[in-house]
C-alpha cells in the first residue's frame, strides 16, 4: 500500500481527501450545521467479530455516523452508541449530548467509560457512549438532587 493512502472505514483516502474532509467537519462543528438525520437498519449487524454483528441500526448525517447496538443488562436495554466521522475528529462533549438529546432524548442519561486497561478496545477512532434505559438515574453526579435520586 502506498504511504499517502489510509485504510478507513474500508475505503481508501489520500492525505488530501482526508484534509479535505475535516476542514468541512470543522466547519459543521462549528456552526452545528449538520443535516437531518437518517435511521438505516441492519438486522444483521456489520461484518466484523465481537459486537460489530449486535448492531442492529446505525443514524448518519452529513457528520457523524453512529451505530447501535442494544445491550441487554440487569437495568434494562443500554444502547451502546459508537460515533464516528470520516476524517476520525473526536466530537466535542456538546455534540455526543446532542447526539444523545436528538436520537434517545434530553431526559435521557449517558455515559462513556474508561475501561481498566486490561478490558481496553481501541481498534477504531470511535467515541463510545451508553444511553441508559428511560427513567434510569446514576448514584452520582454535580447535584445534590441527582445524587438523591440514585
């Protein structure tokens, strides 16, 4: 493989591409601009091993991608969100709440994990988020009133 072409995603991009790209997710981020959102199913998850097959639906705008995967737990389903753009820019803080607002609801509660290293996956430049069941609270947080409510 030549040096100025990368591997993303299963396409090929020249360095130029990929400059290109972010100087356009710059923008976008930047003016929130982003474009409606479109649900695509996948009732056989993507190829790949491991949790790739459990995705069963996946929202793409003109930024971001995010794909789904339902996790069934001991709290109900968690939707295991895996956010991505082409050029791999790591979204703001403010983009995931609205990702996690405009798909599963502002009342909705997520949270992103920073597993021990011995659990640690990092084979792609995705922004993992769960979304908890509806109603859901976490035993913590800024507020004396979430942490009542735990």
């Amino acid at each position: 493989m030549n040096d100025h072409l990368r591997p993303d995603n299963g396409f090929l991009f020249s360095r130029a591409d990929r400059r290109a790209a972010a100087a356009l997710e710059r923008a976008a981020i930047k003016t929130g601009d982003w474009g409606p959102w479109q649900r695509v199913t996948l009732p056989q998850g993507i190829p790949g091993t491991g949790w790739c097959k459990q995705i069963r639906f996946a929202y793409r705008n003109q930024l971001y991608a995010v794909l789904v995967r339902p996790v069934h737990t001991g709290w109900g389903v968690v939707q295991h969100l895996a956010i991505c753009t082409v050029s791999s820019i790591e979204p703001p803080w403010r983009d995931k709440q609205r990702i996690k607002n405009e798909l599963f609801g502002a009342d909705r509660v997520a949270v992103e994990v920073m597993p021990p290293a011995a659990r640690l996956v990092d084979q792609a430049d995705m922004y993992h988020v769960w979304v908890l069941p509806p109603g859901h609270l976490l035993p913590f947080g800024l507020s004396d009133e979430e942490r009542a409510h735990g």
